[in-house]
C-alpha cells in the first residue's frame, strides 16, 4: 500500500472526496485528482493558487543536495526569482534553462548565455553552471543530449549527493525528471499545481526529489482556466508576428493584454506569443471602442467581459537605435524599435509587465 501519490506526492485518504489526496481505495498508486488528469485532463481541484511559494520554498531548505532550478526562456522574467540565494542558503544551484525549442532558432544558444549572464547579474543570483534544455516533448537526438548534459552536471557538482528539482509552475519541471527517471509517473499538465508535494525517487545511487511549481501571484497562468492555459501556453517553435507601422498604433493580444504605441516616424513591432493567441492591430484612436464593443468576441481568449479591470503601464520613450521588450508575464512580449515617443500597455490588475533591453 503506498502513503502516498506517485504522481503529485500528496498524501492519500479516502474519506474526503472533495479534498485533495482522495482514492476509492488505498492501494491505489495515484488519487483520484491525478488519475483523472493523467487519463481524461479532467481537473477536478484547481491548486494554481494553491500552494504558497514559501511553505514550498522552506521544504526545498529542509532537503539534503544540489538544486536543479527549471527556469521556462519562454516565460524568463516571471520565472527568475530575485535574490534566490537568500532564500535558499548554502544550497548549490544549477540552472536549466527549459523550452529551448519554443524560441526560434535564429536565435543562437550563445546569446542566449550571454543574455542570462546578464539577467543573472541584474538580479543578484548565483548559480554554478547554466544549462539549455528543452526538447522533451519529443523522443530523439536532442533531447538525449540535454539529458546527458543534466546526467554530466549531477555527477560534476552533486558527487554522492541528493539533487532537488525545483521550479516556477508550468516551467517544465516535473517533465524532465520524467524524462530523467526513465518513466510516466509523475503527473504532469498545463495546470499550475500539478505536483501538490515533495516526490522522492532513487536515481543513480542518489535521492532526486521533485518539489511543487512555485507559484507566481503576477502571471497570468495564475489565474487562466485550463481550456486557455492550452491556447496561451506555446509547445510549437514561435512564428513572430511582425508590423511595420507609421502612426499610433494598438495591438491586442487576444482580450488578455493591449499594447499601445506612439510613434514619432517608422517603427517596428514584433511579438512573440503562442501561435493560437490571435494580434488584432489597429488605430490608437478605435482601441477603446474596439475593447468596449468585442472584448470576449473577437478579442478572445479573455479573464472577463469587462475592460476596467485593466490596469495601465507606462514604457520609457525609445530612441531609433534601441530595442526593448514589452513582457507581459505568462503571456509573451513585444520587442520593439524605431522612433517611438510613448509605449503604454494594459493588462488584468495584479498581473506584472516588464520593460527590457531585448532578448532576441
């Protein structure tokens, strides 16, 4: 009889069918949470804003071992964590850098390193080494590679110790230790809160533990329904959407974030979104009846039907030969250029919008 899930590590009961870690039965390997999951996509508990950052954050310290931390490159500014040392003290970390594939390959992996190594700094992280992963969706040749690399970096820096996964939800976490174990048990899905608990295996002489996707209260993965989190969350390589423009513009991203710009001459906008959020463009000057009249129509998908919950960002004026990103956390962003004298954005209250020197 096992104690606990094998696929999100909660503990099992079979008294509550309304709590989290029910089964018909105790011997059964998985609740009935994950068993849904895995065989239907049935969510029958939402736990996206369920499991405090720091409760989880506080078990990854009572662990023994080396810190394998899964940041997603796609979702890069909501999945980095400000000064994680301090809060993590004394452990080693590793970073892997996942979802590689989703970004386009014009984009080399060298600029990427140097571009983390930048992002590190600003933020006042320290790890040992950076791995580029990804390609675990599919079986092959790369992906081997990025799981020999990762079996390389556990016997360089953990020796005989233990390794710690850990991670921002949806960051691909729990499906690389999948991949790494050599199996199917852990549950994994698009839905924040997949993995409730800490899940121990044996791995090459060593403990690895799996720990649950930190949660990340300014991204709206945080608050999506699971149908959206399919559409907003890219596995496929992105296809940059690219417009020239000569006069103020605005760009909705589905009904889920607006981007204004105005524009003293050329300018050039590009946006890096998944391939099923569809980018309306138009004039400045119809936005506000566009979003009153078709917000949850043809501005879809939508958090609600109403445009006053958004709030308002202000971006810095951008000279011709700058390039800056606009990264609306759990969505995407727009890089842009040209001669632009203003950048407004507006997005859902509480979700975070980050201006940046441009990634690609």
């Amino acid at each position: 009889m096992s104690e606990f899930c094998k696929g999100c590590g909660v503990k099992l009961q079979n008294e509550d069918q309304n709590a989290i870690g029910y089964t018909p039965s105790l011997d059964a390997p998985y609740c009935q949470r994950c068993f849904k999951l895995r065989h239907y996509g049935d969510l029958t508990i939402n736990m996206q804003q369920g499991i405090a950052t720091e409760q989880t954050l506080k078990k990854i310290n009572d662990l023994e071992g080396v810190i394998f931390w899964t940041v997603d490159l796609f979702n890069l500014e909501s999945n980095l964590v400000s000064r994680i040392n301090r809060r993590l003290p004394g452990k080693k970390i590793v970073l892997v850098l996942t979802k590689r594939d989703v970004l386009p390959q014009t984009l080399s992996d060298a600029k990427i390193y140097r571009y983390i190594e930048q992002r590190l700094a600003q933020e006042e992280i320290e790890v040992v080494d950076v791995i580029i992963a990804g390609y675990m969706l599919k079986d092959g040749g790369k992906c081997e590679e990025v799981l020999d690399e990762i079996h390389d970096a556990v016997n360089r820096y953990a020796h005989n110790q233990n390794v710690i996964f850990m991670g921002m939800a949806n960051s691909g976490k729990s499906t690389l230790v999948n991949k790494l174990l050599g199996s199917a048990d852990l549950t994994i899905s698009r839905n924040p809160g997949t993995t409730l608990d800490v899940i121990e295996r044996d791995w090459d002489g060593r403990k690895l533990y799996d720990t649950p996707g930190l949660e990340d209260a300014k991204s709206l993965l945080t608050y999506l329904p699971s149908l959206v989190l399919k559409e907003v969350i890219p596995t496929k390589p992105l296809k940059p959407y690219v417009s020239q423009i000569y006069e103020d513009q605005s760009f909705a991203v589905g009904g889920l974030a607006r981007l204004d710009v105005m524009c003293k001459g050329k300018a050039s906008v590009v946006g890096y979104f998944s391939l099923s959020v569809p980018i309306h463009r138009g004039k400045l000057d119809d936005a506000d009846r566009l979003w009153k009249e078709h917000l949850g129509g043809l501005l879809s998908p939508n958090i609600d039907d109403t445009p006053q919950t958004m709030k308002a960002w202000n971006g810095p004026c951008i000279k011709p030969k700058e390039k800056i990103d606009v990264v609306i956390h759990g969505l995407g962003w727009f890089s842009l250029t040209g001669n632009i004298r203003e950048v407004r954005v507006y997005v859902h209250q509480g979700i975070q919008v980050t201006f940046r020197k441009a990634m690609i």
